[in-house]
C-alpha cells in the first residue's frame, strides 16, 4: 500500500502480508500454523511454510515425556529439520501440569530442540489430558497455570506464549481471566486464544466479540484461532478482532495451499496433479522419518484429507486404506493423475513472490 494515499494521521491498513514482533523475534506474515495433536511433527510444519505459513507450531509434547528422557518423544516430537528454521519462527508446544517437570523439560526443549519460542496447551479437551490436570483443566486452575507459564520461561530462557480456548463449559469465560494474568504475573508473551469452550471442541461458532475484548486488553499480541476454514470468514474474523495473527488448523489439513489463499499468493484451489503431488511428498517424508512399517499405519489418518481436497469418493478412501503396502498406495495415487506436480521445497509461497505475482 503507497503512504500517499495515506490521510496524515491516519493509520495504514494492516494486512495479513505484514510482518510483526513476537517478544523481539520477526515472525513474516501473520499466518501461523497451528499446534496440531498428533500430526504437527517436522514435515507437516515444512509443509506449511512451503505454502506461506509465517510461524509453525509443534504437535503438544508432553513435559513428563521430555522430563523423564521417552525416548521416542525426544527422537521424534522434538526432531526439527533445518530447513524448517529458514521460513520463519517455530515453536514447540508443551503440557503439563507440575512445575518443576515444566521447567525441566522446557529446559531440555531449548538446548536440544532450540526452538524460538515454548508454548504451553493450556486448551486442550481431550479427557485423558484434562483428567491429569493440564491443557483446558488448567482454566480452573489459575494459580498453578502461572506457576507453569513461569517456570517453562525459567527453564528454557525463550518467550513463552500460551494456547487456550475460552472456557471448559459452554458459556463460560474462565479462558479470558486466565489470559489476563498468565500476561500480568508470568510474563508471557503473546496469547493463542480459540474462543469456544472444551466442552463443543470444533463445533459452533467461535466468540469474536470475546476475542476482540481480549486484543483490546491484554498488552501482548493475541492471535487467533478456531474455525479458520475460509479464506473470506478467516480475513474477516482477523480485522474484526484486531488479533495479531491467526492460526490454521484442521482447515489446512490435506489443504496446505489454504495458506496462500489467505495470504493472497494464489486464487482458486488445487489441481488434482497438486494434490497428488503433494501426498506422495507426505508419504515419503512419512517413510523417511518413520519407516516404512510404522509410517504405513501412521498415513491412514492423512488419506481422508486428501481424499476430500480431491473430492473424490468412497471408492478411493476404501482403496487407500485397505492397501497393504506403501507402494500399493502409491500405484493407486499415481493413477489418479497422468503425472503428479512436482513439489517445490523451496517453497510455493516463496517461488510466486520472487516472480512478483504477488502483491
């Protein structure tokens, strides 16, 4: 946007192209991808930034796993590939409730893992997480949820920001207070804020005007999430809101280019050569940091995404799941298409503005 057109005194649109601080760290665009349980791992977080997303969020790892040196969890939650650490900030994403064990682990997650930033899950409506006391159930639980913002920016030395939804029971407001002074005594810097309840999970219309309330209070940044399926609503529910940023989620799932929809660096959706290009990029990434065993499992949750991207039926769904093998599935996935677009790894969102298509 020219300042010419600029009335002396009057603020400049924002735009989702704009770069912003994040507690002194540059983060590019203010289109993050969201923590994403079980899924977030390092190639679906370079998938993201390949397709413009500005900061990426780990899948939550838990602090007691970290703490007590699972072996898995700190070969494979916290692997972070370095290509990864070219296209923006990435955080990790921690639970739990004690607080020692927070800071250890936090500790642990900065010297291994050297993210930018720790963010904590403190929205999280699974029974079994909440049950333990951590993610949503530390809405009722102010006190130790400070004690654990503290010490995971104690342990590590890194900004620590903090995820969590509005309440746990529907009508219930208990997220907002809890914000307010996860800012105000622990420091924290910047709120993730999914303005539904635990309680409706993804179902509903998030709470906008209680979002709003939030950005105009806290002296943090606020980024927004939940329900960030539409390139329009997602736009949007950002200037309405005034949030920092916001966070894609279950919408970018089998969708990536979701991300440069909504910052403008493409109109319309992908071709099937694109979607299929992309899931045996998945795939192989998958095999590679997996094996070829475990990742043959590990991809039945990724086909229905991708099945629904391509709109095709249940014929394909039930081919891909009942194959045996990989490379089974890659001889239905191949035929789907005379040949699959290549994948980028510089980057899609990368490779359109370095032509100047974008504005």
């Amino acid at each position: 946007m020219s300042t010419d057109s600029i009335t002396p005194g009057e603020a400049p649109e924002r735009s989702l192209h704009d770069s912003w601080q994040l507690a002194g760290i540059t983060v590019p665009n203010r289109v993050l991808l969201a923590p994403l349980a079980g899924i977030g791992n390092w190639f679906v977080r370079f998938q993201a930034q390949r397709h413009g997303a500005g900061m990426t969020v780990s899948e939550m790892v838990s602090s007691f796993a970290i703490h007590y040196r699972n072996e898995k969890t700190c070969q494979e939650l916290l692997k972070v590939d370095e290509r990864e650490r070219r296209g923006g900030p990435l955080a990790i994403q921690l639970f739990g409730q004690d607080v020692d064990v927070m800071r250890s682990a936090a500790a642990y997650v900065a010297e291994h893992a050297r993210p930018d930033v720790i963010d904590l899950n403190m929205g999280c409506p699974v029974p079994k997480v909440m049950g333990s006391g951590a993610g949503a159930a530390m809405l009722k639980d102010p006190d130790t949820a400070v004690a654990v913002a503290k010490a995971a920016r104690e342990g590590s030395g890194l900004p620590v920001t903090v995820k969590l939804r509005s309440g746990i029971k529907k009508g219930e407001h208990d997220g907002y207070a809890v914000a307010q002074r996860l800012v105000e005594e622990a420091g924290v810097s910047a709120i993730t804020f999914h303005p539904r309840s635990a309680q409706v999970q993804h179902k509903g219309a998030p709470d906008l005007e209680l979002a709003a309330k939030l950005v105009a209070e806290l002296p943090v940044p606020v980024i927004l999430s939940g329900g960030m399926n539409e390139p329009e609503w997602i736009t949007d529910a950002w200037r309405d809101t005034g949030a920092e940023a916001i966070m894609l989620a279950r919408g970018a799932l089998g969708d990536p280019w979701l991300f440069a929809r909504v910052l403008g660096l493409r109109e319309g959706n992908p071709t099937r050569e694109e979607i299929v290009g992309e899931l045996l990029w998945v795939m192989d990434q998958a095999t590679g940091h997996l094996g070829e065993k475990r990742a043959t499992g590990y991809l039945r949750k990724f086909y229905p995404w991708y099945v629904e991207t391509l709109g095709d039926g249940h014929v394909l769904q039930n081919d891909l799941q009942r194959a045996e093998s990989l490379d089974d599935v890659r001889t239905i996935v191949r035929g789907l298409v005379d040949e699959p677009a290549p994948v980028d790894e510089t980057g899609v969102a990368g490779s359109i503005l370095r032509s100047g298509v974008a504005a």
